[in-house]
C-alpha cells in the first residue's frame, strides 16, 4: 500500500506500508539507529540496503537521550564519514529515534535528505509522517526542532513482531485518536476488526496514516487543523509530566487523555454517553489504561498551563462531536473543566 503526501509547496513523498524492497543508493547513507533495533533487526535492514557507502551510528535508547548532545554525536559521525550534500541518513527506529534523525538531517550543511523507517507501531502511524523533528530539553519536551520533511516513509509490519504489547498498545491509542478525530467509518472499523491480525494491522497503518497526512497537507505547520491531533493529548501531557513520565508510555496517557476529553464532550453535549463508551470498549480491547486518579483537580488544572500549545494562557482542547468529527476550542469555561475533573478524582 502506498500513500502519498503532497504539501502545498511542491514538497511530496511516499509512505510505502509493506515488506521493505532492496534499494540501492547511490550516495553516502548513514543509519542511525541505537542497539536494541540494531541487535533485533539491523542485519534485516542491511540485507535490503545498499549505498555506495553506508556506516551506521547507534546512539543510546531512551526519551533521555533525545537531546542536543545526542544530535552533537550524530553530526559528528556525519563529519567523520565526509558526508556532502547529497549524503542521505536514514532513521532506523522508534519515533524517538526518526525525530533526531530528522533532526539531525535538517542542521547537517543546513539541510539533507532523510528517510523514516519506523520500527513501532506508534511510529509508523504518527511520529515518522508529517516532518516534525526535535529533541528535548530542561524546559519541555521537543521544544527545539524544525519542520524537514523526509523523503520517503518505508512502513514494514515486520518490525512489530518484535515489539513489546504495551509499545503495541500505546501506538493503537494514536490510531484510535485518529479515528476518533477524522475518521467514523474507519472507527467501526476497528470496533469489527481485531488488529493482532498481520493483514488488519496493515490496513490501520495505512488508515491512519492517510489521516495524517491528509491533515498534514491541509495544515503543516499546525496553525489549525493540525492541532486535532492533540486529542487525548491536553489531559495527557498532564498525566505524565504528574507521574513524572515513568508510569505510563506516552501513547497509554493519551489513552486517558481521550476517555477524559470525551467526559468533556458529553458535557458540553457533543457527545452521548453511548459513543464515549464505544471509544473505551475499544481502548480497553487493547488493554491500554482508561483510569487516571487525580489527586487534586486545581493542580491537575494548572498544570495545563505548562503545554506549549496552551498559548496566551488558554487552554486548547481538542472535544470530539460525536465520532469521526472534532472541534479545537479555547472556548470551555474552567468550571466546566473542573466538574468534569472531579469525576476521575474519586
Ligand atoms: P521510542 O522511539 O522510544 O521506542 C520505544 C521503545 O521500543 C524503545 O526502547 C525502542 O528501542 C524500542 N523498539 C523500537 N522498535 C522496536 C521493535 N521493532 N521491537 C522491539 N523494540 C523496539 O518510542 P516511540 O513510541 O516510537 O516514539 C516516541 C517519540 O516519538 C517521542 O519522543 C515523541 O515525542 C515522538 N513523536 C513524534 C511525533 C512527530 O510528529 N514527530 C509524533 C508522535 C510522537
Ligand atoms: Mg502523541
């Protein structure tokens, strides 16, 4: 399956969901990649890539090493190998991995290409497509970045084999968000479809993925549509920077953040009780967590105010209408917040 994505300037590319092709390149091709991918599936990659020359970069595995430092090591090895202009890298991992790749490609001789070759779930449906790159530093998460669009997107479900459930299950949270958000048909989809199944998983990464990119083409630099995706991700942002981002991955806080944005939904009538039920049954079906105890809702409420996407101190919230259609308001009065706080604080 291929999905294409065309940007306004001029910019397109391929997202291709299937088994990776051998290809040949005739440039230099750096790998960057760390060593849990690299032991489990570097020697995959490499039976299917060739390159005039290829050398291969492994930085360490983890969120905490998605900082500058790491993009420093990246670069370096860039020098050392004598990359040109027309050098290629090419991101072999999670979406950790794919955002300092991207990164990385962006600063080296003020820019070069870069191909995505995600190897989560959640990766592959979100992270590797749209050109958001960036790392991490004191002050927040991915706050210092660049939009560089890769040139290609090379989706194999092969990789997910090897993936632990609950990565699995943090990246069917993002699929579920864009069904939720975009998508109806495709929601009921997956309400009749069990996505352990190879053949289904592919036609949710190739749903999803058509999602984002029809979004990302609509509104790359998120000043609107774009900002949709964040459904489940206002309440969720706060889930984790709470649990300070070691009890939930990223994708099972935005499984909250969905069933608490929802409550929201029904309270402001854009969604019956019944379709906010659906969207759980679904999560749930997937074991990716639906109940969050917060401990005080006045701190819980502040803490929104920490998201970058919280501009000019207003709280953005993605509220679905019904299922399949969504609406980004400023607009929900604080009471309105805190009653629907107080139902996950007891
Ligand atoms: P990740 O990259 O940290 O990967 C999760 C873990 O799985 C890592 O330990 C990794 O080494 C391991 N792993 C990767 N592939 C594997 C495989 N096939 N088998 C076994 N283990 C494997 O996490 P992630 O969830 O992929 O990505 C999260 C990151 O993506 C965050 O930094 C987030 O900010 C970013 N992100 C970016 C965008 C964007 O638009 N650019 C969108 C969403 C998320
Ligand atoms: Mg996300």
């Amino acid at each position: 399956m291929i999905v294409n994505i065309s940007l306004p300037d001029g910019t397109t590319y391929d997202i291709t969901i299937d088994r990776l092709k051998k290809e040949y390149f005739d440039r230099k091709v750096v790998v960057v990649t760390n060593p849990t991918i690299s032991a489990l599936h570097l020697d995959y990659l490499k039976d299917k890539l060739s390159a005039k020359e290829l050398s291969v970069v492994t930085i360490p595995d983890g969120e905490k090493y998605k900082n500058m430092q790491t993009i420093e090591t990246i670069l370096e090895h860039c020098f050392e190998n004598k990359l040109n202009r027309n050098s290629l890298l090419i991101a072999f991992g999670g979406g950790v991995i794919g955002d300092m790749t991207g990164f990385a490609a962006s600063l080296y001789q003020r820019g070069i290409d870069f191909i995505q070759v995600p190897t989560t779930l959640l990766s592959q449906v979100d992270a590797s497509v749209g050109g958001k790159t960036g790392v991490n530093n004191k002050y927040g998460k991915n706050l210092i970045g660049a939009f560089h669009q890769p040139i290609a997107v090379n989706i194999d479900p092969y990789f997910l084999t090897t993936l632990p459930k609950r990565e699995l299950g943090a990246g069917i949270a993002e699929i579920v968000k864009m069904a939720v958000t975009f998508n109806k048909d495709f929601f009921q989809w997956l309400e009749e479809n069990d996505l352990n199944d190879e053949e289904n998983i592919k036609t949710a990464i190739a749903k999803s993925v058509e999602t984002k990119a029809w979004v990302v083409s609509q509104d790359e630099k998120e000043k609107g549509l774009r900002a949709a995706l964040n459904y489940g991700h206002t309440f969720g942002h706060v889930i984790e920077n709470e649990t300070n981002y070691n009890t939930y991955l990223h994708g099972e806080a935005v499984g909250i953040g969905m069933v608490m944005a929802n409550e929201l939904a029904k309270k402001i009538a854009y969604m019956s009780d019944e379709e906010a039920l659906r969207v759980k049954k679904l999560l749930e079906k997937y074991d990716i967590p639906t109940t969050y105890k917060i401990a005080d809702v006045e701190d819980f409420y502040e803490h929104f105010f920490l998201d970058k996407k919280s501009l000019d101190n207003r709280i953005k919230f993605i509220v679905p209408k019904g299922i399949g259609n969504c609406e980004i308001t400023d607009k929900i009065s604080k009471e309105d917040v805190i009653e629907v706080l107080k139902r996950f604080s007891n």
